[in-house]
C-alpha cells in the first residue's frame, strides 16, 4: 500500500474559515499602509544565497542553521552553477531590488511594505514554522530624503501601535533599544569578548565559538543555564558614542509626545547582523515561548555591505501566523461565517432556475449558498440551518407565480416575497 501523504513538517494547509481571519488581517495591514503612503512590493522567493549570507550575517542562527539552501545546476552554457536560498526574511530581497532598480536615483524616500511566505529550518512548535508568513515593511533612501532621521524610526513605531489597535490586538508591550553604530557594535563586541574570557568555559558550546567569531550574538543564547552568566555581561547602551545616545533620545522622545508607551530592554540585540542604532519588538503575552508578534531595527549599512549605495534604512516584519494565534486566542469564539440566504431548489428540474435565481442574488452583492433539487426537503433546511440565516424555496409554482417563500430561522418566520423584491429582504437582518 502506498503511503498516505502530509504536509511536509513545519508547514500548514489554511483552511476556511481561518483564511477569513488570514483575510481580514492583510486587508487592515494594506489600508493602514496606504494612509501612511507606503506602496507594495514583490519580491521573489528565492535569491542567491549569497545575498542573505552578506545581509543577515554569516555567523547568525538564520544562515548558519536555518536556510533551504541548494546547488542550482546550469542547464546550459550561458548559465553558471548557482547556490540559491528559499529567503528566510524579506529586508535584504528588498534592499537588494532597492539597488537593482536605483530607487535611490529618484532621491525621494521609498516606503515599500510586503505580504508572503518565508522559509526557516527551525524545530517547529507553537507560532514557529518552516513556512510563515510575514507582513513587513522598509523605510529606506538616501540621507538626502531625511532616511537618517529619528523621525521615521518613531513614525513606524507609531504606525505598527496603530496598526495593532486596529487589528484589535490588545495588551502588546514595545520593547526597545539602541545597537548603536557600525563603530559602536564594534567597540562593544570586543567589550563582550574581553568580558567572556573568564566565564565562556562555563557556557554552551555554541557561545565558546560565538565569543570568539561574532560576541554579540551569545545574546541570542536561549540555554537556561547560561542566562545568569549573560545578565552580568556588560550592556550596549555603555559603549554607544555621543551620536547614537542623541538619536535613541530623539526616538523616544517622539514615542512619549504621540502616547506611545515601551520599555528599555538592554538585551534586544536582534538575531540579525545588519542592525544599526533602533531595534524593536512587540512582544505579546499570549503566544508562550514564541512571543515576538514583530521585530525590527534600522539597518543604515545594509545597502553598502551588498555593493549599493548609502542608503540608511528602518522596518520591520510582523508574524502573520502569530497575529492570527493571539486573535484566535482573543475572540475565545470565533464567529462562524453565515451566508444570507440557502436556496432551496424543489426536484432536479428546478436546479437551472436555481443557479439563475443565485446568479441574480450574488450579482447584487448578497452570500448565497446553492442546494441542490435531489435533497429532500428537510435535508435542504438541515444543511441550511448550518450555514444561512434564511432559506429560499424555488418549486414550479415560485418559479410561474414569481412569489418565493423565505423562511428566516432566527424568528421561524417564514414569508411570501416577490422575486423583485427578494434581495432588498434578504439584506435586512433577521430581526428586522
Ligand atoms: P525576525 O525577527 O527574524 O525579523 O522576524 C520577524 C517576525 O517574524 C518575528 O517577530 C516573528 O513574529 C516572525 N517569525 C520569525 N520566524 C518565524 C517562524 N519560524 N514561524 C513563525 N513566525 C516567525 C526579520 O525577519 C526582519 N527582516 C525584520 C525587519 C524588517 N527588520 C528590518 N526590517
């Protein structure tokens, strides 16, 4: 016998009626983003793995252990043998269209938001898959447009506190702090790796090689046991210069004059490489060990250390699973989709007036949901109560005489309408 087939490990189908849900959240993320003038962009699923290597960081969890990565074989001779990655994270895809495309030769900044999946090897659990979906966006252009300022670090903070009170995400906590500059990270990194000598024998093994290649990252360390070990360490906010202390101040000053609360937190370093001076989450209590709804952070070298120009930049990407799972978990109930309105077609030779009949429903704007004329009756109204706040009855004699019979089983009400005048009754509500 073969096999029965599932989805791979980490990865989902979506089905109705969650995919309302799924709906519903990137309809509200498309209209916040229009009010603040960001348009959308596409990028594709996979890139050179280079790419992510150059951007995200060699030394980081995502591309030393996490990506799908693969040998792309010419197949002929103006090709060359290619290694390409299923993108684990969208910011680099579109800095890299950034530069591909000049955006910064218009010397406007580009507001760019986007919707998809991302793919990590990442041991799956609650709110962590192999496949997610993101809904993120970048600020990003030359300093010229102001790309720089403490301004657009505060107004997507701004924007994502607004966009979660409109998706009614209620109890979120912004967390925040500054990694300073390229020049700060670096006199901080080697602070970590002086301060690491006496007590990295005493910690895991991915910290004794992470205190050696890349200090800041024994941060990200999640073993319990090394934790205590990590508190003691010395904190990035001591090694920023005089520059990056201003520009974080600025930032919260404009977070505190729009009512935006957030705490400090001296550890949010980021498990990315490309951060420079804000990084951010918006954690939620409700999502357990996973607990990041969002994460991002100003990236002002990002463009350079893949070969473009100075174009200092700042975004964000939001779980979109993880949103849905803390709604979910919000609206204890989820509310069943209902259709307006079940037609009930009277034998098989009443279907084709049935579609028609539907056709003319749905054609003004009403949700219906067709039966079909080989039910008997009463298996017509059982599948209806399930699914409609009305019932329609189509036999011979509605069809010739044009007056229909609704039953609306809020009230057990049932009704003679005309045929013209049925779609203005179905669209009144049931206690109308
Ligand atoms: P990130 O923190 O790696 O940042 O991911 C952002 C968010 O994506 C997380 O806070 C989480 O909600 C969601 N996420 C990440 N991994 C998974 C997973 N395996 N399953 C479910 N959800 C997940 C970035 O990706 C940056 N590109 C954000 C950014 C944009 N920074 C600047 N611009």
């Amino acid at each position: 016998m073969s096999r029965t087939l599932k989805a791979v490990r980490g990865t989902r189908d979506l089905l109705p009626p969650e995919t309302a849900l799924w709906n519903r959240i990137e309809a509200t993320a498309r209209s916040v983003f229009a009010r603040y003038n960001f348009g959308e962009i596409r990028t594709p699923i996979f890139e050179d793995t280079g790419l992510f290597a150059r951007s995200v960081g060699e030394e980081t969890d995502i591309v030393s252990k996490e990506m799908y990565t693969w040998e792309d074989r010419a197949r002929a001779q103006s090709e060359k043998t290619q290694s390409l990655t299923l993108r684990p994270e969208n910011t680099a895809g579109v800095v890299r269209a950034y530069i591909e495309h000049q955006l910064g030769e218009t010397g406007q900044l580009q507001k760019l938001y986007y919707i998809g999946p991302q793919f990590r090897r990442e041991r799956p659990q609650k709110g962590r898959y192999r496949q997610f979906s993101q809904i993120g966006a970048e600020v990003i252009g030359p300093p010229s447009a102001g790309s720089e300022s403490p301004l657009r670090d505060a107004e997507v903070l701004e924007m994502l506190a607004t966009l979660l009170d409109e998706l009614g995400i209620t109890g979120w906590t912004l967390e925040l702090n500054s990694v300073g500059s390229a020049a700060d990270r670096a006199r901080y990194n080697e602070t970590l790796r002086a301060a690491l000598v006496p007590v990295v024998g005493q910690m895991c093994v991915d910290c004794q090689r992470r205190a050696i290649t890349n200090p800041l990252r024994v941060l990200d360390c999640k073993v319990p046991a090394d934790q205590p070990i990590i508190d003691k360490l010395p904190v990035i906010a001591d090694s920023l210069d005089q520059a990056s202390v201003a520009h974080f101040a600025a930032v919260t000053a404009a977070l505190e004059a729009a009512g935006i609360p957030y705490t400090r937190n001296n550890r949010l370093v980021r498990g990315l490489d490309y951060y420079t001076r804000t990084t951010f989450e918006f954690t939620h209590g409700g999502l357990g060990a996973q607990n990041a709804l969002l994460g991002g952070g100003r990236y002002d070298g990002l463009s350079e250390a893949i070969g473009g120009p100075r174009a200092p930049g700042i975004g964000f990407a939001m779980g979109e699973d993880r949103l849905v799972l803390t709604l979910q978990a919000q609206e204890s109930a989820a509310p069943q989709v209902v259709v307006d309105a079940f037609i009930a077609p009277l034998g098989e030779e009443m279907n084709a007036a049935a579609l028609a009949l539907a056709r003319e429903l749905r054609r003004q704007g009403l949700r219906i949901e067709l039966g079909d004329g080989s039910f008997r009756l009463k298996k017509s109204f059982e599948a209806a109560d399930k699914t409609a706040r009305r019932i329609v009855i189509l036999g011979e004699d509605e069809l010739q005489s044009g007056i229909l019979t609704v039953k609306t089983f809020a009230t057990g009400m049932q009704s003679k309408v005309s045929r013209a005048e049925l779609a203005a009754y179905l669209s009144t509500t049931a206690s109308e």
